[in-house]
C-alpha cells in the first residue's frame, strides 16, 4: 500500500511541475492590433485610388503600429471606404497591419 501511495504522489507531483501555471502572456503589439485597440487618428486625404483600392493620407502617429506622423499609401480593408473621401478631407481612421500591408480598418470624416 506505501509502494501505491508513493508512486500515485509521484505522478501527481510530475504533473504539477510538467503543467505550469495557466498566465495568460502580456499583449503584444500584434494581439493589440487584432483585438480592435488601434486608436483613431487625425489625418487629411490626399489621393483617393480606386482601381487600387488605395488611399494616400497624411496622418498624425499612429500608436498601435508605432509609426510617426507622415504621408503615405494605405490599403482600404473595404473598397466602399473611398466611395465617401476626397482629397483635402479631413478624416479619422484606424489602421491595422494586414497579412503585412499597412491598411485602413475604418474610415470616418472628422467632426
């Protein structure tokens, strides 16, 4: 009976040191861009693509990508986000970084 009680304390202590602790790991800048925490951010329309489904804005930083203030060419994640923007509107927008393009996940004009 020692002899079963030994080896049952064994196994439970193998699996108590082969089974860690369930943490959950700190967020990543990758999680956080997935979970929909990409803040708004201030930019102004200068060209509109719509064969390429492009769309050129210069923006203020844009935290969730650590990308400073700039102009550059977004991807739109849906086509009929250009169908409501001119160049030299203001708008706010949220971007995402999507099978590793740079692209527009939503699309407003500034109030």
């Amino acid at each position: 009976m020692k002899l079963t009680s030994l080896l049952v304390a064994a196994a439970l202590a193998a699996t108590a040191v082969a089974t860690p602790a369930q943490t959950p790991p700190a967020p990543s800048t990758a999680d956080q861009q997935t979970t929909g925490a990409a803040p708004p951010v201030d930019a102004e329309v200068r060209k509109v693509d719509l064969e390429q489904g492009k769309l050129t804005l210069r923006h203020g930083p844009i935290p969730n990508l650590d990308m400073p203030p700039m102009s550059m060419v977004f991807r739109v994640a849906d086509p009929k986000m250009l169908d409501v923007v001119k160049p030299g509107d203001k708008v706010k927008f949220t971007a995402d970084k999507v099978n590793g393009v740079f692209t527009v996940t939503s699309l407003r004009h500034a109030d």
